[in-house]
C-alpha cells in the first residue's frame, strides 16, 4: 500500500518551491521598481529646481545687463555712441557664447538617470544567469 501524502509531497514541494521562486522574482522586481519610482523622484525634483533656478537667474541677469548696457550707451552718447552701442553688443555676444559652452560642459558632465536601478538589474541578471560571485558591472559611461 502506498502512501497518498509521499505521492503527492513531489508534487507539492515541486509547485511550492515553483511558487516560492515567482514570489521572490516578483519581490525582486518590486522591489527595482521601487528603485525607479525613488530614482525618478530625485531626477525630476533636481530637474524642477535646475529650471527654476535657471529662469529667475536669468531674469535677474537680464535686467542687470539691460541697465548696465543703458548706462554705458548714454555715458558715451555725446561722444561714441556707436562705438558704445557696438561694444556693448560684442560683450553680450561673447558672454552668451561662453554661457553656452559652460552649459554644454555641464551636460556632459551630468550623472546618467536610474544609474543604480540599471546595476542593480544588471546584477540581478548576473546572479540568474549563474554568476552570484562576477564582479559588480558598473552602468554605462555617459
């Protein structure tokens, strides 16, 4: 005679352990999005704050060069006004070039977005395919 419950133990311990196994798949990718919703917050909280900023400094800086360039225009009126006028024009056109460069250098040099929620799922990939012990990969160069 055969004993019921060691027939079905297989069975059940296989479908357990199946079940065990989509929980924790399914907690491991919870818990990554979890990463991506707090990685997403900070990005969009640093962008709002760089455009914020970005807008009142450059309208600070506006009125202040359009005072200073109206200031040196009348200094000189009676006697180089075009002179004036164009240099004037010439130090804002190489200020804004140079402004410009900055901000490019600055993009660059900005950290890639989800950089931690992309080794993290790398590492997860890592550890499925078998590789537990490889080495941390690093997230992609910018």
């Amino acid at each position: 005679m055969t004993d019921s419950g060691s027939e079905q133990s297989p069975a059940r311990g296989l479908s357990g352990a199946v079940a065990r196994l989509g929980a924790s798949l399914l907690g491991l990718v919870r818990t990554r999005l979890e990463l991506a919703s707090v990685e997403l917050a900070e990005e969009r909280d640093r962008v709002q704050y760089q455009v914020t900023s970005l807008v009142v400094a450059i309208a600070m800086f506006m009125f202040a060069l359009l005072f200073a360039a109206t200031w040196i225009i009348v200094y000189f009126w009676d006697t180089n006004r075009l002179t004036a006028i164009a240099v004037v024009a010439i130090v804002f056109a190489v200020a804004g070039a140079a402004l410009l460069m900055l901000r490019s250098q600055a993009a660059r040099a900005a950290p890639i977005p989800f950089a931690a929620t992309i080794a993290e799922f790398e590492r997860d990939r890592a550890a499925l395919a078998g590789r537990v012990d490889a080495e941390p990969v690093e997230p992609p160069a910018p």
